[in-house]
C-alpha cells in the first residue's frame, strides 16, 4: 500500500524493522527481538488494509437503506437508490480528505469513487476516511454476495444497515454478525428507516436488536438509530465516523511512535559499532598454523628428497645408481603423489581420496590452529555485543572437527607438478648407457688382446685415438665421462628438486589458503555480513 503520506514511510519502516529483527534472531536478546516481532505483527495488521485511512463500509440486507445512507452521509446523489431490488451491484466509493486513495481503492478493487468536496460542517475530521455502499449480502445475486464476503476482509469497519423489518434476520445474524463477534470493536448496526416507526415502535426495535446482538456475544456493538430518507442521526453517525478516522490516525502515529521505539530496544541490544573486517594478517597467521598442521614442510621436503633419488637414478652413472634403488621413495612413504600422477581434484569435493600416511595432527601445531583460530575470531568480533561475538566465534569454529580431514583431502588432491621438466634425464640416461657401453666395448677389447698375447697369437691391429690405444680411452674414458655426468646432472636435479619443493609448498599454502576461505572465513565473513546488514537497517531506522 503506497499512500503518498507519512504511511507509506511507516511501512518501509516495519519492512527495515523485520529484516533487522530476522538478522538478529539468535544473535541478540531474544526479548529485543520479540518486541520488535510484536510491533510489527501489530502495525502490519493495521496497515496491512488501508494504511491510516480508514475505511468504513455500509452492509446489510437488499433495501435496508445502504445505498441512501451513503448518499445522506456523504451528501451526494452518488448511489442509485432503487424501487427493484436489488439495486447496488458494484460497490461504491466516496472518500474524503487530500490524499488520494486511489492506490488504496486499487487495492480493494473498487473502480467507482467519488471524491467529497470538503464538509463544512465536519471541516476536516473526516478526511482519511473512505466509506463503501456494498451490495446486498443476502442478494439472489451469487456475485453480490462474493463481492461483499471478499470486503468485509479488508474494510476497517463495517457498519451493518439493518430496516426495522428485517433486523433479525438469520441471513445477517448467522452468517456474519455471530462469526464477526470477535470484531465487535469495528463494528456498527444502525437501525434505518426509524422515520416510519412511533417512539415506541422504535424504543421497542433497538431494545430488541440489543438484545439479539447480546445473545450473540455482540454486546459492545454500538447501536444507532437513522432515517437516511429525513437525515435523522446521520450527524450523529457522521460524529461515530470521524471519532473511528482519528482513532485510526491516533492509532497510526503510536505505531510509529512504537516502531521507533522497538528499533531502538533492537539498535541498543545488537550493538551500533561497525564491525571491523577479518584482518590479512590474521588469515597468514591462521593459514600459516594450518599449512603446520596439514604437514606442509613435511611434504615438501619429501618432494625434495624424492626428487634427488628419482633424478639420481635416472642419471646418475648406472654402475652405482642401482644402489639408490633400494631407498625408499618418500612421497610414496607418505602415500603422496607418484611421478606420473597428477592429481587435479578439488579438496571439498567428496571422492574417494585415501589418506595420506601424513601423521594427524596433535599437541603443539594443533594448539598453534587453535589460538589462531581464536584470534581470527576475537578480532571479527571487536567492539561487537555478546550475541554477535558468540555467533562469529561459532561460526569460526563450525567446521573445526572436520577440518583435519579436509586438510588432509587438500594435501593429499594437491598437484605436485612432479611429472614435467625431467625430460633431459632420460636424455642423459641413454648417454650413460652409451658410455657403459662403451667402457664393457673397452674391456672386452682389452681382455681379447690379453687372451691374444697369452696365447701367443699375432696381436690385434693397434688402433689409436688422440695417440692413445682405443680400448683404453673406451674404458677410462667412459668411466670418467659417465662420473662426471652423473656430477653435472646431480647439479641439474638438485636445482629441480629445490625448484620442485618450492613449487610444491607454494600450491599446497594456496590449497590450504582455499580451505581456510570456504571453511573458516565464509562463516565468519557471512556473520559479519549479518551484522552489517542488521545494522544498517536498524541506523537506517532512527
Ligand atoms: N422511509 C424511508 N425509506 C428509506 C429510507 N432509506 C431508504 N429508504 C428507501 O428504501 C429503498 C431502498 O433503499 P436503498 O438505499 O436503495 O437500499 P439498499 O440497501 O442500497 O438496497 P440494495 O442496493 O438493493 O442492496 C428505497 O426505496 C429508499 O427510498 C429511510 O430512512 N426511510
Ligand atoms: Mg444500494
């Protein structure tokens, strides 16, 4: 209901007055909350018709009067008042007062209105009020009856226009009067037509109609007498009226007075300090406590290390490089990545990743996890109330139980990068193997031309190379270029393996880093967020 008056403020207020007391549930004084929670309910349910207009509509039986009524009280000949019957099929609007509630008749789907010149001999006290002639509920007409079932919903009062013939008809009393008893406050029955009884006749009418209504549980329904036809208590009736339209208005200014009185209880209770944002330190520090505890420097020390015994046994000179074979692969040890295997998965997703053979993580990194964890979340809440700073530590450690696994998962998901940059020592490996065999070549030949003198055979044609005899230089010379390969190539895989470790360490802190943000700080930063948000809207508010 968009009313272009102070109502419409008022309804933006109790929106920003719900959200703020949705994003303090469970954070703040529960009391603070509920009373937020009952002001709104109540102010909803006044504006929720009609904003602080108010509107009135005049009920009752085909030929009770309503439609004169209507046109008495608001000094028009706007309704067709009719010999057939029934006569009123849509109903009618008049309003009175300088807003326009044309948004409001929208609402209540009425397309006929009327707007009341001002009443001089009310001035303004009826202004905010709209009043509806409805058709007849007890029509031969199915529409007719919807149509007012579908008003008496929403109107704010209903004032029942009973004729002295058919006051006490069980259609009236029934179907609307007895369930509405719970209404009797916004509820009016005005005996019409009293111009054609006696004083008796009309005492006897209204001593009846009372005490039918009190047999209904209707007692504080106020009871008037009118002739629409001579204008007898309309005046009167018009004074019922204006006393309802500034009940209504009283009524809407303590809400708004409630309102703010509500959001203030809510703004004391939550707290009004910004929150302060989670530190970049804080996060090294906890991430730097957790790259600890998943092993970290365990692991890439072991990239190392298997990187030097797989790079030595692929170049190293073949004769003694057997001897590493019989060294334990390290990250094999650990259950970590094999040269070969590269491993992109995500850490969160659920697979079936084994564990590693990484030792679990307890005593003095576990506690290290521990405090950082708690001074992430001592900072997020700093200078917040209790409730907050509750709900922001909890947040902080809502995944704690399980975040030695994901530690583990994101360990051991990490791509090493342990397949690539090792395609020389294969290079280097063939070399080798050419020397070896040439050095076996260089024996051999040696060994033939032993045999050769032994058995006093004519000697092998001397072949001779830089001037020295070829079997030799085969031999030596393949036994020391192989050692000096082997030498240089160590060069090489120390470099990589150092190269290898830091790469590692590096995408192990990011995964670690990935862990911390989805499972620490998107609790914390969310609960942050909810604080803001609460309250914004409660400083939006005052
Ligand atoms: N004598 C007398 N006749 C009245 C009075 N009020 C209404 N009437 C007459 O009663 C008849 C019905 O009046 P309406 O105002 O059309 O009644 P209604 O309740 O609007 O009827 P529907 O529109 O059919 O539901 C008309 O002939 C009016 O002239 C009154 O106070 N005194
Ligand atoms: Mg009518």
């Amino acid at each position: 209901m968009a009313r272009k008056d102070p109502t419409a403020r008022l309804v933006e207020r109790v929106r920003l007055l719900g959200e703020a007391a949705d994003l303090c549930s469970g954070r703040v004084d529960e009391a603070a909350v509920a009373e937020a929670r009952r002001v709104i309910d109540q102010t909803d349910r006044r504006l929720a018709v009609s904003g602080d207009a108010t509107v009135v509509a005049l009920a009752g039986a085909t030929g009770s009067g309503k439609s004169s009524t209507f046109n008495a009280l608001s000094a028009t000949q706007m309704a067709t008042v009719g010999v057939r019957r029934p006569t009123t099929s849509h109903a009618l609007a008049s309003t009175w007062g300088e807003d326009s509630a044309e948004e409001l008749l929208d609402w209540l789907q009425i397309p006929r209105r009327h707007a009341v010149e001002r009443d001089p001999s009310m001035a303004a006290a009826l202004d905010g009020l709209v009043l509806l002639d409805l058709p007849d509920h007890d029509s031969t007409e199915v529409a007719h009856k919807l149509e007012v079932d579908r008003l008496v919903k929403l109107v704010d009062m209903l004032v029942w226009v009973v004729d002295p013939q058919k006051y006490a008809d069980a259609a009236l009393h029934d179907r609307y009067l007895k369930p509405l008893a719970q209404h009797a406050e916004v509820m009016m029955v005005v005996l019409n037509q009293v111009d054609l009884l006696s004083p008796e006749q009309r005492d006897q009418c209204l001593r009846d109609l009372r005490r039918l209504l009190s047999s209904e549980g209707l007692e504080r329904v106020e009871v008037m007498a009118v002739s629409a036809a001579t204008g007898e208590g309309i005046e009167e009736l018009r004074g019922r009226l204006a006393g309802r339209v500034a009940d209504k208005k009283l009524a809407a200014r303590r809400l708004a007075a409630d309102v703010s009185a509500a959001a203030e209880t809510l703004a004391a209770a939550s707290g009004t300090a910004p929150a302060a944002p989670v530190s970049r330190r804080s996060v090294d520090r906890l991430n730097a406590a957790l790259a600890e505890a998943a092993g970290v420097p365990l692991v890439t020390e072991a990239v190392g290390n298997a990187w030097r015994l797989r790079g030595g046994l692929a170049t190293g000179w073949p004769v003694l490089a057997w001897i590493a074979k019989f060294k334990p692969d390290p990250l094999r040890r650990l259950r970590l990545g094999q040269l070969g295997a590269g491993k992109q998965q995500s850490a969160l997703d659920a697979g079936p990743v084994g564990r590693t053979s990484l030792p679990s993580t307890t005593g003095v990194p576990k506690a290290r996890v521990e405090s950082a964890l708690r001074a992430l979340a001592d900072e997020a809440s700093t200078g917040l109330t209790r409730g907050w700073s509750d709900a922001i530590r909890t947040a902080a450690r809502a995944n704690s139980a399980a975040l030695p696994d994901t530690l583990d998962r994101a360990v051991a998901t990490t791509d090493l990068d342990l397949d690539r940059h090792r395609g020389w020592w294969q290079l280097v490996r063939v070399v080798q193997w050419l020397l070896v065999a040439g050095v076996v070549v260089g024996l051999a030949w040696l060994g033939s031309a032993f045999v050769f003198a032994y058995l006093q055979l004519p000697p092998l044609p001397k072949v001779t190379w830089w001037q020295l005899p070829a079997p030799t230089v085969l031999t030596v010379g393949g036994v020391l270029a192989g050692l000096l390969l082997a030498g240089l190539s160590r060069i090489g895989v120390e470099v990589g393996a150092r190269r290898r470790a830091a790469k590692a360490r590096h995408a192990l802190r990011a995964a670690i880093a990935a862990v911390t943000r989805k499972q620490v700080l998107a609790g914390v930063n969310s609960e942050i967020e909810r604080y803001e948000a609460a309250r914004g809207a409660l400083e939006r508010l005052r």
